[in-house]
C-alpha cells in the first residue's frame, strides 16, 4: 500500500530519502526520482539525508523529478491508466488459469483469447 506522506511529500516536490519498499516501485526511483536505501539501515539513511544537504541541486533535481511522476500517476487519466494495466494483468492470468484447467472461459462471459 502506498503511503499518503510519501504522494504528499512527492506531489509537494518535497525530496525523499526512504527505505526500499515493493509498494513505492511504482512512483520512486533510487536516484531519478529519490534515494532510497536498505531497510532499516539507519546508517544508510542518515548518509542519503547528508547527501542531498551536501548536493541541494541534485536534492531538488530529485523532487521535481517526483512531483512530474506523481502528478501524471494521480491524474485522472494516469489513474485510469493504471487501473486498465491491472485489470488486462488480471485478465490475462484469469485466462491462462482457464486454459490451463481447462475450464471452459464462456461461461464465465469472458472470451477466450487464442
């Protein structure tokens, strides 16, 4: 689940250090669009915050960068977008399972793709 501090943080062009986590791969990067670093290694995240201290350039070539990814993912039409892709992903690995079981698609009113 993707945290509402980091879409604020993001949309606010606001630069982030943050732990890796599957749930951000959609709107941060490590190093397009922040740093993020091995979780729960404090040391690691302490040198990411002194990095950008040290480079306020790159710090807010780095939020701009999220604001741009996070304000086309929030979108309406990045929304729909996003809800399309997983809906054809769970579509299409429904239909593989029908294949594979061999269950017949149509009666569940889906087509059957060849």
């Amino acid at each position: 689940k993707l945290g509402r501090a980091l879409v604020e943080a993001s949309l606010s062009a606001t630069t982030i250090v943050a732990y890796q986590a599957d749930s951000q791969g959609e709107l941060i990067s490590d190093g397009e669009t922040a740093v993020l670093v091995e979780s729960r290694n404090v040391e690691e995240m302490a040198a990411g915050v002194m990095r950008l201290l040290d480079q306020p350039a790159l710090a807010q070539q780095l939020g701009n960068r999220s604001r741009a990814v996070t304000s086309t993912a929030m979108s309406t039409d990045g929304a729909i977008d996003h809800d399309r892709k997983a809906w054809l992903k769970v579509l299409d690995s429904y239909q593989r399972e029908t294949v594979t079981l061999g269950i017949e698609s149509y009666s569940s009113g889906l087509p059957r793709r060849n």
